[in-house]
C-alpha cells in the first residue's frame, strides 16, 4: 500500500519536466531564429558596405580618368580633343567607363554666370522656372543685394536685418562662391525647385559670356526670347555633329541672333565634373579649374559636394563610352 501511495505521488511531476522540457525547447528555438535573424541582418549590411565600396571605387577611378583626359588635351569650341570633334564634350552629356563609373563634363562658359548676369536675362530665367514677373524683381534685388559689398537696401532686396528677422546667415555682401548659396536667401530658400533649375544651368562665373555650344537648351531659350523652338532644335542637332566655332557661322546655320560680344564659341579653363556610378542615389558634384602650370597638379579642385543622381531616361547602351579605358588594376 504504501509503494502504491509513493508512486502515486510521483507520477505528476513527470508532466512538470515535460513541460520544462517543452519550455527549454520553445527558449532554444526562439533564440535560434533570433540569432538566424541576426546573421541575415549582419549579411546584407556587409553586402550594403561592399556595394558602397564598389560605388566609391567606380566614382573615384571615373573622377581620376575625367582629370587626366581634361588637363591632356587640347581644348577647343565643344570640348576636349580635336578642334571640331572632341572626344571629350562638355556639354553635361553622359559618359560611362567600361568599369561601371559614370562621367558627366559641363563647360562653366556655358552656364549663366550669376555674378555678372544682366537683370534682363535673370528675369526671364526666373519665368521659365515659374517665378512671376511680379516677383522676379524682388528676386533680382535679393541676389544682387547679396552680391553687392554695401549694407544699402535695394526697393525690394534684404539685407542683414531682413535675414535676421528670417532667422537667416546674413548676407556676405560678395561674389557667389558656390551656386548653392542661393539656398541661404530670402524668397530662393523657400523655392527649392528653383534653386535646383539654377543649380542645373548657373555657375560663379564673372564674366557675363555664353558658349551656345555647351549651354543646355532651355538656357538658350531664355537668353533668346524671340528664338523659335525649330530655330533651337536645329541649333541642337547641328552643334551634336560639328560644334560651332563662330557666332556668324551659328546664324548662317540657324538665323539665330549668335553673333554677339557675350556670345564666346570656346570652352572655359573652368568646368563641372560629376562622377556617379549605376545603383547609387548620389552623385560627386565638382567645380574644376585647369591650371597647366599647377604645382601640385594641373587642376585645382574649389568646390565638391554631394548631388542628387537622377535614374538615367536612356538605356545603357546609349551612354557615350568613356574614351579611356580604366587598368583593371583599377575596376573593382
């Protein structure tokens, strides 16, 4: 009887351990798939780091291929290279290395020098980028009170303590040292989509010419208000198979009013550089300027900085290929 009694207490606990047993169990395989998870997670940020790897690699071999072509080649009405067909444009067109990298080239001369812009010309620019004529005044004044070295108001400008009343930088009351500027300034920091148009098409230069060879076409169509649309495509399709090398040429070819003092067939020692690679979000924006003479190197890097990179409309075979090939030392 009493063996009876004793097993009879026994028997129960078995159920306790099974539980345990079960309990451990479900702890293990909750802990299992906790650090299976982990590893996936670890995995693709190493597949992320070594994407972002491969970008940098690309962007930097694209960046040193572009350097070397500019500063050893001659430069001529469209681009670098032979006179009337370079191998190089600048005209902001696309080019794609072998290795991955992408290289975009914009010849400074053939953007809108903010620094010496006539108020006419800025004003139509603001119109085609939606800015009213009602408020291009007031615009213009802004950006030439920020340029100017005095604290005297203009009607419709600002000066320190309209920026401060805005809770802005006040103004440095000197030329634009960067495009991006435009962000710092009452009205243009509101409009972003303007401040990026001009981004697009404005550069700092000072001296108030245009190469109609590398200038985008909506440029042109602002600086040339009675220019017809047929007149500008023509001009485009003309200047893609043999650039223009003098204003009256330009006329002759297209009726186009090209003849003019600030209109200068050649490309500048100063130029954009963008450097981006396919599958990256971003882009390397530089302002290069060729200094043959240089000590360190013949150009001299002023500004970099991160630009957003939008998905190419064309297909990849339609890119120019680089005309360099990259070492494979150097591909990723």
């Amino acid at each position: 009887m009493r063996r009876g009694g004793c097993g009879a207490l026994r028997r129960p606990q078995r159920g306790y351990v099974l539980i345990m047993v079960l309990g451990a169990l479900a702890l293990i395989a909750i802990i299992a798939a906790r650090f299976a998870q982990r590893i996936d997670e670890l995995r693709a940020q190493a597949s992320t780091l070594q994407s972002h790897a491969r970008q940098r690699l690309e962007m930097g071999n694209a960046l040193a291929a572009a350097l070397y072509m500019v500063s050893t080649r001659p430069v001529g009405p469209a681009g670098h290279g032979p006179w009337l067909d370079p191998v190089l444009r600048s005209d902001d067109r696309i080019y794609r290395l072998a290795s991955g990298g992408e290289i975009q080239l914009q010849d400074d001369r053939g953007l809108i020098a903010l620094n010496a812009v006539e108020r006419p010309q800025l004003g139509r620019l603001l119109q085609a980028f939606g800015v009213s004529a009602q408020e291009s005044d007031s615009w213009i004044d802004i950006l030439q009170d920020y340029l100017d070295t005095d604290s005297l108001k203009r009607l419709n400008g600002a000066e320190a303590p309209e920026y401060a009343a805005l809770g802005l930088p006040p103004p440095r009351n000197d030329w634009l040292i960067s495009v991006r500027e435009l962000n710092r300034m009452p009205l243009w920091s509101e409009r972003p989509a303007v401040v990026a148009a001009f981004e697009r098409v404005g550069s700092t230069g000072r001296q108030p010419v245009l190469n109609p060879n590398t200038a985008p076409v909506e440029l042109l169509a602002a600086l040339l208000p009675s220019a017809a649309p047929e007149q500008l495509e023509l001009f485009d399709t003309l200047r893609r198979r043999v650039p223009f090398v003098s204003g009256a040429a330009a006329r002759r070819a297209t009726g186009l009013l090209l003849d003019r003092d600030d209109f200068v067939f050649h490309v500048s020692a100063r130029l954009r550089l963008t450097v981006s690679t396919a599958g990256s979000p971003r882009a390397l924006q530089y302002n290069v300027t060729l200094v043959p003479g240089g000590l360190q190197a013949p150009w001299l890097i002023s500004e970099v900085h991160p630009a957003q990179r939008t998905e190419r409309r064309d297909t990849p075979d339609r890119a120019t290929p680089f005309p360099l090939a990259v070492p494979d030392a150097l591909k990723p």
